[in-house]
C-alpha cells in the first residue's frame, strides 16, 4: 500500500459551474471588474462597450475597462489572478496607498470575464520595488476550457516586461460578447456603480488623500452612455445648481431643474470678497416624481448618497478643505434654518415669487432643501490676495469677511433655488388635479357634461379652479373615515392638491384683476387726455398759421419761422396718429368687424406713437422689410394694434437697456404656409432660450431683472416713464390675441448682429 496523499484535480468545467453561479448577469459581472479598478487605488476607469446591442454583432462585440490603478507585476498575476479563490482580498481588506475599503468580491474576477466574452486579454503595469515598470500581458480563450480537461492542462499564453518607465494601471479587453446589452442592463449597471463616482476627496489616517474616483463611460449604443457618471448622478435628482461670481463680486446663477427646464439669474447683492469662486450644486429628494433620471437614482441609492456623500465641499486652489461637507458637517446653516421653521422669502427675490404663478412668498421658503439633499462643490482661489486663511490646526477657515460672504452667496443662492423648487410643487399639484379632472369628467352624467362643455370657451384658470372645486366634492362624497392607510393618503394627496390649486389660481386672478381695474381705470383720465390733446392740436394749427403769416411780412426772419411752423405741424400729425389710435383701441368691440387689414399701415401709425423715444434715444428701426402686400387675415384692428405696440416697445426697451450705441429694431414679414408671420429684431439685451416659455405668461414682467434694472440706472424718470416700467402683461395679451385665432407668438435664434428675435404669426 502506498503512503504517497491524493491530490484533487479541477476539471475546467468547474470554470463555468461556478460562473454561472457566482456571476447571473452581465450587468453584475462589469461592475465587479470597476470595484477590482477602485479596490487597485485607480483614481479613474474607462468603460468602452461597442456592438453590444444586437444579437447580430454582440459575438464581433467588445468591452474594454481601463484603470489607472496599482497594477500587477507578472506574481501578482500568477499567485493571485491565476489561483481560484485566494484570501488576498480577506487578509487585505484596506487598499495600501488611500485605505479604501475593499468592495470587489473575493477572487471572481476572472469568472465575470468569462461570463461577459469568449476571449479576455489582460495588459498590466505595475511598478517594482527597484523601481522598474514591468508589464504583463495575457490571453484567455475561455474555449479552451473544455469539460474533460483539468485547468492545469490548459497553458494560456503571456508576454512580460520591464522597462525604466512607464505608467501603471490595469486593461482589460474582453472580445466576442456572449450575449447582447439592453439598455435596462446598462441602467441597471449604472445604479450598481453610482456610489461609487460620487466619493468625493477623502483623508484617511495614515494614507495619502484620496482623490476620489472618475468613471467615464464610452458607450455611444445606450442612452446616457456618453460621459462621466458622476455628471450623471449629478443631473439625475431634481435640479442642478451652477453658480460663478465675477472679478465685480457679480453672482451669475443657472438652475436645470425637473419641470422647470434651465433658469439663469443674477443675485441683486454683489460679493466682492469672493470674486473668481464658482459652485455646482445637485439637489436630490427621494420622492420618484421629483427625479430627472429614476432609472439612475433608486430609493437605496438615495438613502447611500444622504448618509455618506451628501453636503457641499470646499476646494481651494483644487485641494479639499476639511471638515466642510463632511458627513454631519453644516457649514451653511441649512439645518438650523429649517429648524427654526422660517416660511417667507426674503424682499430681494420678490420680483422673482411674483413671476412664478402659484408661489406664495409667506410660505415658499418651507420648501428649502436639507443638507442631506445637497451633493455639490465650491471652488475657491487665493490668486488675487489672500482671502480665505486656513485655522492653526488647517481644519477650516478663519470666518474673515471673505468667507461671510461665501455662507451668504450660497445661502441666498440656495433661497433662490427654493422659489423654483415650490414653483415646481404648484406645476405638480396642477398634473394630479388635471389628471383627476379627466378621471372625474368620465363619472359625470350627461347633463353635468353639458355643463362642463359650456365652459370650455372659458379662460384656462376658470376651467381649473371649477375643476379642482368639483374633484373636492366628488371626493368628499365618496371617501369616509372606513378608508384603508393607502387610499386615506392618496385622498388626502389630491384633496390638498387640488385645494392648493384653488388658493393659487384665485391669487393669480387676483392679481389679474387688479391690474385690469388699474388699466381700466385709466379710461376716464384718457377721454379727458384725449379732450385736452384735441385742443392742443387746435391751438398748434393756429399757431402754424399764424407763424407763416409773420414770415411773409419778416422775410428776415421767413426761414426760422417757417421751420418752427413745419415742426408745430409735425408734432400736430404725431399727436393726431395718438389720438387716432387711442380711439380705435377703445372702441367698443360690439361697434366694430373685424376685416383684412395692411400691416405696413398698422405699422407706420404705431411707428408714430414712438416717434419721440425713438429720436430722443437715436434708435434706428428698419421696417423695410415689411412688404406692401402683405396682409392680415380678418381681425379686428384694435388686435393688430396691440399686437404690434407691445412687441415694438419691448424691443425699444431691450435696445435702451444694452447702452449700446447701435440700437437696432428690424421688422419684416414672410410668407409661409400657414399666412403671413412677422418678425421683430433687435440688438438689445437679449432673452435666453430658457425663458422664452415663462416670459410669456401673466405678469411676468423682466424675469431676468436685467431691464428694468438698467434703464432705471440710465434713464431719468421723466424717460422712465416714458418707456414704461412693465406690468408682465404686454407678451401675455399677444399670446391670448394670436391664440384665439390658432396662431402663436415663438421665439427664434436669430443671426448675429441680432440678440433677439419675435415671431408672430399673425391670423
């Protein structure tokens, strides 16, 4: 009998029992080859996947994941990634250059590359303990592995070697795809790797900082799959906050925010002692509704993100300053501030509430994010002088003025944010009564339907209100107390919604109606103006006359006088077009038909309306392009007239505003399939894409406060008032106007020299 121990031989189809075991999905066994690129100290990875979509080229497909991590020498390789199951991972679970926990699996790298392609190819550098470069490369062909044959038979083949320089970090090509890629399996490996793109700057005692780590997806077949993940996390939640401050302390905002699109804004204080910061900002809430990419951000993402990521970092010159957005750290003071409960916003973004229907100033500010809900960075400078100084212990600023008014910048930026984001509840609460008033229009008998079918020709409000007023009391018929938990808070969801919708439309109505009894108002003092200018008229007619008179008998003085009797004569025929078109505007609608009218003649008599801004302010318009036979559909004059003084005068004050001396106004019409459109230039301040929708609502008056702000600055208010200080209801009464008749007013990229550009396309 033979003392010689037996020895257990693996047969290769071990390989693929345990990889079908171990690795289920595609999606899984990528992201355990980017956990192995955090686990080797990488400050980035690369992830290609090409031809990975269809069952046609997924065998031709390929994915490439690219580290920058430790590598490893040509032993590593064969004591490690050559051996099944080692403990290496368990002896050493602490990565030796950050200390980063270890979060790959133990030891099936090389099962999930099996499971993703028939062929692997492993280039890796490492450097060596005398300082050498050595790289290793290998070829797996996992068909080699056949069942029958044990793995030690199956050689596999590799080059090495050792150079005096080289750059470290690990590649791996897997080559012929086993199966095909959907794009709920690229979402999905998203999600499992999210976490980790969102580390930010870490210090772990007794290891260098860690810089974080980068994933960059090169994925052109997916959606999203173009880019950096953590830009992608960042735009995932609700919104996203970017923010720059000028070398003037000048604070520029924009927000891209869910429901709300883009919004750019400048705060109205200025921060000088922050000149050159900029901050970018993610605000995340872990309701479904409220993210831009669910498919990106699950509630256990959420809830990863809130205890271990979320706050607002600090960076000067690059580098991280602690302890500011450490988990639990509130450098802003955005959880005290909620603690103490404050509701109203505060005056300087006024204008702001006023714009956004359905914002209620006294209560916005309950909506403010927590520190928990903010995943963002602040990126300070020392160039210019020395403004922010660390602490003795380098844990934090002194709180100089300069990081005072860093707190303030942000803290306003934050409220401002907040606006938007109640805003956004109002445009919320407005879907689920729309949505319930559908459900609630099927309920109805025939007569009640009748009823509702009257008031379609109603304004849009009206309609909503008496809407939300019926779902109310359908509700309150049909839910008890007997309600179960679930159908208790969906019924309470839509009760408050639709109240909510009620209270705001009411308000805005309210204000509507304010401002018409203010227009309205002024009828009686335009009869007397109207009364008074007639007579003034009178009175410059005969002094025309009697000028011309006194010249004949001066012939010394026949040239000055026949001049000042030609401008009283002037000024007569401007003020005869006014009164003209004051009559015409305030004719009762009953009196009147509407009719085919000429647009260069509707132009010239309100061309001679501006005729004294347009001198006094050197403003050139074209209106050569307006052709002679173009004309109207049938509609009432008094439309075109408003039409045309609302788009002309905002032009003139966008023109003011740029304190430029060109001053450019362009109109012209064009033909095109649906009639005739109209379309208004100007050089002025312009009015960016993002507010191309909202500046056409009721009462949005500058929502930039970037016009009113000027020309109170340029303009002496015997000017001011000449130009108007804007009521927000000019682009407002031309929508409803064009509206009614099937017809919009858009706006337009114009070409250079062009800021802006109105299109009307007119009935």
């Amino acid at each position: 009998m033979s003392e010689r121990g037996l020895i257990f031989s693996v047969d290769s189809l071990l390989l693929g029992e345990l990889g079908e075991r171990l690795v289920t999905k595609n999606y899984i066994a990528l992201a355990e080859l980017i956990k192995n690129s955090y686990d080797a100290d990488a400050k980035s990875v690369t992830i290609t996947i090409r031809n990975s979509r269809s069952d046609k080229f997924a065998s031709k497909g390929h994915i490439i994941v690219k580290d920058t991590g430790l590598g490893m020498s040509f032993q590593q390789i064969n004591d490690f990634w050559m051996k099944i199951a080692t403990d290496n991972k368990l002896r050493e679970p602490i990565t030796p250059i950050y200390g980063r926990k270890k979060t790959g699996n133990k030891g099936i790298g090389r099962f999930a590359c099996r499971k993703l392609g028939s062929k692997l190819l492993v280039e890796s550098t490492s450097q060596l303990e005398n300082g050498l470069f050595e790289t290793t490369i290998v070829t797996f062909i996992w068909g080699d592995y056949v069942p029958g044959t044990t793995l030690d038979q199956i050689p596999n083949k590799y080059f090495t070697k050792v150079t005096k320089e080289g750059q470290f970090g690990t590649k791996l090509t897997i080559v012929g795809l086993s199966e095909k890629w959907t794009q709920r399996d690229f979402n999905t490996l998203r999600r499992r790797i999210l976490e980790l793109s969102v580390v930010s700057p870490t210090k772990r005692k007794g290891y260098k900082e860690d810089p974080g780590f980068i994933i960059e997806l090169i994925a052109p077949e997916f959606e999203q799959g173009k880019g950096l993940l953590k830009e992608q996390a960042m735009n995932a939640g609700w919104g996203r906050l970017k923010g720059t401050v000028n070398e003037n302390g000048i604070v520029k905002l924009s927000l891209d925010a869910n429901k709300i699109g883009v919004v750019i804004y400048e705060l109205p204080k200025t921060f000088e002692e922050i000149a050159n910061t900029s901050f970018d900002i993610a605000v995340i809430w872990r309701r479904y509704e409220h993210l831009k990419d669910p498919n990106m951000l699950t509630g256990g993402i959420i809830d990863e993100i809130f205890e271990h990521h979320s706050g607002v970092k600090v960076f000067l010159e690059g580098f991280r300053v602690y302890p500011y957005g450490d988990p639990g750290n509130d450098w802003l003071n955005i959880d005290e501030i909620q603690a103490r409960r404050l509701t109203t916003i505060s005056d300087i973004f006024s204008r702001v509430v006023n714009n956004l229907i359905g914002v209620n100033p006294s209560r916005a500010r309950l909506y403010h994010p927590r520190n928990q809900n903010l995943l963002g960075s602040v990126f300070l400078t020392n160039k210019d002088k020395l403004k922010f100084i660390s602490l003795v212990n380098r844990e934090g600023f002194i709180e100089n003025e300069a990081f005072m008014q860093l707190k303030e910048c942000l803290q306003d930026s934050l409220e401002w944010l907040t606006i938007y984001y109640a805003y956004f509840q109002e445009l919320l609460n407005r879907e689920i009564v729309k949505e319930s008033s559908e459900e609630f229009r099927e309920l109805l008998d025939d007569s009640e339907k009748r009823r509702m079918n009257i008031m379609a020709n109603e304004p849009e409000n009206i309609i909503l209100a008496e809407s939300a007023v019926n779902i109310l009391e359908k509700l309150s018929e049909s839910y008890t107390v007997t309600l179960e938990k679930d159908e208790r808070v969906e019924y309470k969801k839509r009760t408050d919604a639709a109240s909510s919708v009620i209270k705001n439309t009411i308000s805005h109505l309210e204000k509507q109606t304010n401002n018409l009894r203010t227009i309205a108002s002024t009828g009686a003092l335009m009869f007397v103006f109207t009364h008074e200018a007639q007579n003034v008229i009178s009175s410059l007619d005969t002094h025309s006359n009697a000028l011309e008179m006194l010249a004949k008998k001066n012939p010394t003085f026949s040239s000055d006088l026949l001049f000042i009797a030609n401008s009283f004569r002037e000024t007569r025929d401007r003020f005869d077009n006014q009164i003209e078109l004051f009559g015409t505007l305030s004719k009762d609608i009953r009196d009147i038909k509407k009719k085919k009218l000429s647009i260069l003649n509707a132009y010239k008599k309100v061309n001679n309306i501006f005729k004294g801004l347009i001198i006094d302010f050197n403003i050139n318009i074209d209106a050569d392009g307006i052709m002679r036979s173009h004309q109207t559909g049938d509609m009432l004059e008094a439309e075109l007239f408003s039409i045309l003084i609302n788009v002309i005068s905002n032009a003139i004050k966008a023109v003011l505003a740029e304190e430029t001396s060109n001053k450019k106004i362009k109109l012209e019409t064009k033909k095109t399939e649906n009639g005739i459109s109209l379309y208004i230039y100007d050089d002025g301040v312009g009015i960016p894409s993002e507010y191309w929708n909202i500046i056409t609502q009721p009462l949005v008056s500058d929502p930039e406060g970037k016009i009113y702000k000027k020309l109170e600055k340029i303009l002496p208010q015997r000017q001011l008032n000449a130009v108007g200080t804007g009521m927000g209801l000019g682009l407002s009464i031309v929508k409803d106007i064009l509206e009614s008749y099937n017809k919009q007013l858009r706006f337009i990229e114009p070409e250079l020299p062009w800021k802006t550009c109105v299109v009307i396309e007119l009935p």
